[in-house]
C-alpha cells in the first residue's frame, strides 16, 4: 500500500509540477523500502548473511551513501563561513537568497503583524513571521498583479482588497517576464497615486518593498546628494569632486555627452568615484546614462557603503546594467545600511571588451 501510494503520488507530480521538494513526503518511504528490500534481498541467502566480507561490507557502504554528505559539508565549509550566530544566519541568506533582507526587516519591525504580498517570490514564504500572499493560483495569483503594475490606483484597490499592508517586487523577475527596460519598469513609482500611497520602506538593487496607506502621503521630496553629476564642472582635465582611478577619458566637446558637453569614457582599468555622505537607512536612488560602440555591453550601478571611519566596507550594491550604441538611462534604489555615514559612488565599467561613456549622474535621498 506504501509502495502504490508513493507510485501514484510520483506520477501525479510528474505530470503536474516538477518541482523537487514536492517529492519529500514519499523521499523518505522509498528510502525504507529500498532498505527492506536490500534485507529481504540478503535474507534470501542466509550464507552470505554470516559470512566476513557481508559484515564488513555493512558498514563500507553505509559510510558510501554518507559521502555526499560529508563532501557538502567540507565544500561548504571551504567557500562561506558557516552561519552559528544570529547576525551570521542572517548574512549567508541574505548572501544566497538577495530576497532575504525584506522578509528580516518586516520580521524585525512588525513581528507577526503584517500582511505581505510579494510577486513572483512564493518560495520565500518560509521566511515571514507575518501572513505571506502571492503564488500561481488562488486568490493571491500573479496574473492581476502584473496586470495592474501600469495603473497604479488598480493594483492599490487589489492589493488592500486582499489586506495586504506591504507591497514587494523584484525588478529582475518581473523584468524576465516582462521584457521591460529600467525606465519602463520604474515609471509607476512617478505616478501621483502611486507616490501618494506607496512608501519605500526598504530597498536593494532589483528589490524593492513598499508600505501601503490609506491616507494620502505628502509626495516624497528627492534630495540630491552628488557634487557636479553632469560631470560639467572642470578643474582641469577632470570634473571637480570626482576622484579618478587610472586616467578615464573626459571629452568636453558635447560629441559624446547625453546632456550639456561632458561626458565620461571608462574601462576595466580607468573610472571615476566620488564620496558623499549618507545617512543611515534612508532610501537613495541612483541613476546614470550610458552609452556603448555597440549591442550587448554592460556597465554598473554601483555604491559601496562606508562606516563613519570612512575605512570599513559595510555593503557593496552593484546592479549590472546592459547599454548599447544609443544613450540609455538606468535607474537602481537601494537603502543605506543602518551604521552608514559615507557613501562612493562609482561611474565603472562592468564587463566586455569595449569601453563605457557616462553621463549625467545623480543620488536622490527620498525623503518622506
């Protein structure tokens, strides 16, 4: 009965949805019944039973199905630090699940009290103390939710219609869905409506969570935070308050700039950074325009966040970006780290063979 059970229950996943984990709850009933058969296998031959190489072999080959275990456990404990603290569980999920940091900061403020839905991100229900919306099916399906990303005052009237408080996406599956470009993707956070009832609470490169409110929101007020983003002001042969790395190419005479006559030419080996100070926690928004000799090149958003020495790396937030032979703009939100006082901001290249012009920079402190 174990036996047809288990058949049956593989076969209807087999032909429904293959997702491994949905095969633990027979897993551990072949595996007992591979062991009764290998017994009742030997049972059969009772010489072999009493026999030395049977009674060493036992254990040589218990020690067999073990050794993949044991090889995980040595890789594991060459490539990352095993997690045996709090603040360490939560580094090495955050490491492995970028999705992490949402579900700990609810956990963190709210407790259990809160409703989140979350698109696109259903395996991460495991991780929310409060109540988790969002699947495939059901009342929570994706389909509406995406449906209603362009109308912002629809996709609000669902979401609380389904008492959801807190809103979460993530730029990189949607964007896999969707086909959509930064600017595509981001224009309904510039919605009135949106900006009246949606509050960015936290924020990762192609993560974004969102409180809901019922009340009207004053319209949050950007704030920049760069020095010269255009790269306009000139000292020299280099724009002012930008610090370089190498020599990087600054052309003045507007043939290769998105804006005004400034633009920035890096490589692998040349780029500029500029530092600014930041306030811990707060959302920030950066953006550029890049510009590539041709298809498929890839530049970065890239921030690395400093302690108030100036000295400690707190977080590095890198998105990578693909640009091509026309002036593309690029847009990442992120949140700075609880013990942030500094930030450099970098115009770097990426990856690939060509180099990468920048132009027209610029880091929005939201403020609410």
């Amino acid at each position: 009965m174990l036996l047809a059970a288990a058949i049956v229950f593989t076969l209807f996943w087999f032909y429904s949805f293959q997702i491994v984990r949905f095969l633990l709850v027979v897993i551990p009933t072949y595996g007992l019944m591979s062991a009764a058969s290998l017994d009742r296998l030997t049972s059969l031959l009772p010489r072999l039973q009493r026999s030395t190489p049977y009674m060493l072999g036992t254990p040589v080959v218990a020690l067999l199905l073990l050794w993949p275990a044991g090889s995980y456990w040595h890789e594991l404990k060459r490539n990352e630090r095993l997690p045996v603290t709090a603040k360490q569980r939560d580094s090495y999920l955050e490491h492995n699940l970028p999705a992490y940091p949402a579900y700990e900061w609810l956990n963190r403020h709210r407790g259990r009290d809160y409703v989140l839905y979350a698109l696109l991100d259903e395996q991460m229900t495991y991780f929310a103390d409060g109540q988790f919306i969002g699947g495939w099916f059901g009342p929570g399906r994706y389909s509406p939710i995406l449906e209603k990303l362009s109308a912002p005052k629809d996709l609000f009237l669902r979401l609380k219609g389904m008492g959801a408080t807190f809103f979460l996406i993530d730029e990189q599956k949607i964007r896999g869905r969707q086909g959509w470009v930064d600017p595509q993707f981001l224009s309904f956070m510039n919605d009135p409506f949106f900006q009246a009832h949606f509050k960015i609470v936290l924020a990762r490169p192609y993560l974004l969570l969102f409180e809901l409110f019922d009340q009207t929101l004053a319209p949050p007020q950007p704030v920049q935070v760069l020095k010269n983003p255009g790269f306009e002001d000139l000292e020299g042969d280099m724009p002012r308050f930008w610090k370089p790395r190498g020599t990087p190419l600054i052309d003045s005479t507007g043939q290769h700039s998105f804006h005004g006559k400034v633009a920035v030419r890096v490589d692998g080996e040349n780029w500029l950074s500029q530092r600014v100070p930041v306030q811990p926690e707060a959302a920030y928004v950066l953006r550029n325009a890049t510009y590539a000799s041709r298809e498929k090149e890839f530049a970065g958003l890239q921030i690395n966040w400093l302690d108030c020495s100036g000295l400690k790396l707190l977080r590095a937030d890198i998105e990578v970006v693909q640009t091509g032979p026309q002036w593309m703009d690029h847009v990442v939100t992120t949140t700075a780290p609880e013990n942030a006082c500094w930030a450099d901001v970098y115009a770097s290249f990426q990856a690939g063979p060509e180099p990468i012009w920048f132009d027209d920079f610029a880091l929005m402190q939201i403020q609410y």
